[in-house]
C-alpha cells in the first residue's frame, strides 16, 4: 500500500488501545514524524502507561505537534483519538496552521 500524503498534513490515528496505529505508523512513516501519545507519557514520567499524567503529556504532544507544523513538517499523532473532543483539538491545530487533517 503506498500512501499519498500531501508533506503539510496533520494525520490522526484513531482506534482503541492495541489496534495496530503505532505499527500502522512505523510501517507508513518516518519514526521523526510520529507523536505518540504513549511516548510522551514516558518523557513526563518515566512511564508510558501512567494514565495520570495523560494531561501532562497531550500538552507536549500538541506542543511538538504545534512546532512540526509551523515548520511545514508531515506530523502524525499516535494516540487512540476516540474522543470527539480530542479530535477536536487536533482539528483545531491543523486549521491554525493551514495544514490538510487526515484520519
């Protein structure tokens, strides 16, 4: 499967824990375009499945996204995105930086 995305695209992984999104993602994408939800759990602390610093790391996943995309750079969120409110956001992100969203 080859995938055309235009390089100015906010794409957004939706489906629920351990459906395949991070594999989808390392299959499709260069790991320097990918934000994972998870990983940034582990940078805020030290623990990929603490839930409860979810506020914490969704911060520095908007964050990294936010910079990616003023800088014109393919940004992939890889995070479960079943909530309507986070997509939302996301949205939100990509229309400020005139960036295509793709799901």
């Amino acid at each position: 499967m080859k995938l055309m995305i235009p390089e100015l695209s906010l794409v957004v992984l939706i489906g629920a824990s351990g459906s395949g999104k991070s594999t989808f993602a390392r299959k499709h994408f260069k790991p320097t375009e990918i934000i994972s939800s998870d990983v940034c759990r582990g940078l805020v602390a030290d623990d990929e499945n603490d839930q409860t610093v979810s506020k914490e790391a969704f911060e520095l996943v908007h964050f990294i996204a936010a910079q990616r995309l003023a800088l014109g750079k393919l940004t992939v969120i890889d995070a479960t995105n079943v909530q309507m409110e986070d997509r939302r956001t996301l949205l939100a992100l990509a229309r400020e930086y005139h960036a295509l969203a793709v799901a």
